[in-house]
C-alpha cells in the first residue's frame, strides 16, 4: 500500500446483520479475517463485470484473485475461493481524488447492499459524502496534504 491510498473492504449488510443482528460501528480485524463474509451475499457472479465497466483489468499474481485499476492508484481487488467471491478490497488514490471513481464504487456497493469497513475498523454505509469525510480523517489524506508534517510525526510515534 502506497501512503496516498486509503483502503476499503466491501461487506455484506446481510452477513454482518447475521453476525451481530445489528450493524456495528466497527468490527476489528481479528472479527473482520475469522468470518466468512461472503458465504451468503446472492449473486455475486456479476460483481466482476460491474468493475469492468468502471476500471480497467489489472494482472494479477494469483488466479484466484482479479485485479482492476493502477497498483498505485484507483484499484479494485476481488478474491475468490472455489468460484465464491471471499473478499472485496478497494484502494482509493487520495492524490487526485476522483469524485466519479468514489460514486461508482458506491453505486456498485448500494447495488450488492455492502457496507464499507475502513483501514480504522470503522463501518459505514456506502455514501460519497461519508467516504469523503472519513478520507478526510485518513492518514493518507494527512500525507498527501502535508507529507513532511506526516513523515515528522511518523517518526515520533511510530506506525500506529
């Protein structure tokens, strides 16, 4: 990961309904890698070729993984487990922030009923305004806005 992008899973508002019977305002990482979030998600054959429209295919290193957009840039990775879609990730570049690129990935998640879990463990509902505010928030958006600012604090305070 690049320090300009700002990361994004897609999970199913039916399979964190199931798990919590409500939706939670974060999920840690541990919650996020020990459940199987796309177990019941319908449909999702055509989830690929929704991206297709938005990004151009990317190579991949895996066969169970399809990749669009730039590695550096806008990118869209979705991983698959025996022909099932097991995760979807999203890397916006926070440099040139395109407004179109954030409204169709919103569209896409509206459309397959996906919440957005953040870097932060923080969930959300899929709007542009509220990707915009938490982007905003992001240490991406830090280091692009001021990168020696970023890079002093950085090395205060370590990673964290």
């Amino acid at each position: 990961m690049a320090l300009w992008q700002f990361d994004l899973h897609f999970l199913p508002r039916i399979s964190v309904l199931r798990r919590y019977n409500a939706v939670p305002i974060r999920i840690s990482r541990a919650e996020f890698d020990g459940f199987d979030w796309w177990h019941d998600a319908p449909n999702t054959a055509k989830l690929g070729s929704r991206i297709d429209v938005i990004l151009p295919k990317a190579e991949s290193w895996s066969p169970s993984i399809k990749k669009w957009g730039d590695e550096d840039g806008n990118r869209v990775d979705i991983v698959f487990k025996e022909n099932s879609v097991e995760a979807v990730f999203v890397r916006i570049d926070v440099r040139d922030i395109s407004v179109q690129f954030l409204s169709d990935i919103c569209s896409i998640a509206a459309e397959w009923d996906c919440l957005f879990l953040l870097g932060n463990d923080l969930l959300m509902s899929a709007s542009v305004s509220s990707l915009l505010a938490a982007m905003r928030q992001s240490k991406s958006f830090h280091f692009v806005t001021d990168p020696e600012g970023f890079l002093s604090l950085l090395a205060r305070t370590g990673p964290g």
